[in-house]
C-alpha cells in the first residue's frame, strides 16, 4: 500500500536552532515530493517539492529537503529556525494509482513549536 | 491564496439538513479539489474536478457530491448531514494536471454538524 509517514506529531527547537521535521514514504514508480505549511486557522501553504534532480531542494521561508533515495525520505531542514515557523507541516507524495493517474497521499502533520 | 475564496466561512448546521459549500477561484485554473480535514487523519480527497461538469470521486465521497457549472466555481453538498462530517473543508486548485504540480488551498470552512 502507498503511504506518508510523519514519524512525529511534534517537534519543539529553540530560536535560532536547526529543525528537522521528518517524513518516510512508500509509493510505486518515482515519487513526486512535497512540503505544505499550515498556520493557524489558514489554508495549507506550498513550501518545496522534488520532482527530479538534485536531491537537496530549496523552497519558501529559508527552507530545503532532502530527498534520500535508499531511505525513503524527505526531510524538511531550516538551518536556523525562527518563532513564526511555528505551524503545521505536512509532507505529502504523489503516488501512482490504477490507471497510472496519480493522487496526492498525505501524511499526518507534525506540529513544530519553536520556542523563543 | 491563489485566488481562491470560500463560502461561508464557518457554519452550523442541524443532522439531516442539506449544507453547500462554495469554492470560487479567479484565475481560470482548470483542477479544483475538495478534502476534508480532520485530527488524525489529515487531508482526505472527497471529490475533485478536471473541467466544466467534469469530477470523480476521491477517498471518502460517500455523503457528498460536487457540481461544477463554470470554471471558477467548485461546490460541495452534503445532502444530509450527518454529525460525521463535523470537519473542516478546504478547497483546493492545480494549475496542471499531473502529480508533480503543487495545489494551492483556499482558507477553509469549518462546518459544525449538531
């Protein structure tokens, strides 16, 4: 079965620390991969997506994943976290479905608390 | 928010009355989607559309159904709702059909079924 997995529902850095919030995938065929924040009482936010290439992607905000191949994963990195990314994460991945269409799978979410 | 807006924005409603909730977009994109969103379960695809009077189903449509009239508009009804679809909904568009194009989500409506 295809699936998203956001092995924790919380992280908590301090200010100015470098977070990771993780995500592991299985899906069939290459994976189309994605980032979405979600602050409070709003909509999901795009943040990055790999699609192929360069394992190290960067998107929005100061953010950048890494897509790893042999682990399945694709790991959402900020080098120096601030209090307003405090929000939400969602990884989701683009699998392959019956008739080679392709629906988003979503993980969970991980809530990051950044605290001053 | 790409350009997306949905209405209302919050409603409260009694078990068995019909509820539509309404989903408009400015930019003339071709994809709109509905899920739902609910602790421990994250988003869930309850229907989604590819063009005018063109949608299918997605994960969890049972007790819902969408019509799509003209471009910019999206709408879901709940025909009967059940307290099940106490959630908040949002709407969502992609500018190309395809799993490697990103969706941009509307600011949600969060539907209180007593």
């Amino acid at each position: 079965a295809q699936s998203v997995a956001q092995p924790e529902d919380q992280v908590n850095v301090a200010e100015g620390n470098p977070l990771t919030v993780k995500c592991t995938y299985s899906v069939s065929g290459n994976p189309y991969l994605f980032w979405y924040v979600q602050y409070p009482n709003r909509g999901l936010q795009f943040l990055l997506k790999y699609i192929t290439g360069d394992n190290l992607v960067k998107g929005s905000y100061g953010f950048e994943a890494e897509f790893n191949k042999s682990q399945t994963s694709f790991h959402l990195k900020k080098p120096s976290a601030l209090v307003s990314d405090s929000a939400l994460y969602f990884c989701a991945v683009s699998g392959v479905n019956a008739g080679n269409n392709r629906k988003l799978i979503w993980g969970l979410g991980t809530s990051l608390a950044v605290n001053p | 928010d790409a350009g997306i807006t949905q209405s209302p924005r919050h409603k409260v409603t009694e078990t068995g009355t019909p509820v539509t909730l309404r989903c408009h977009q400015t930019e003339n994109h071709r994809y709109m989607y509905w899920y739902r969103q609910d602790p421990g379960h994250g988003l869930r695809l309850i229907h989604y559309s590819y063009g005018v009077k063109d949608t299918d189903k997605g994960e969890v449509s049972d007790g819902y159904s969408v019509s799509r009239s003209k471009t910019e508009d999206f709408l879901l009804t709940l025909e009967s709702a059940t307290s099940s679809q106490t959630s908040v909904y949002f709407c969502a568009i992609s500018t190309r059909q395809g799993g490697e194009y990103e969706q941009y989500f509307g600011p949600g409506t969060r539907l209180t079924v007593t």
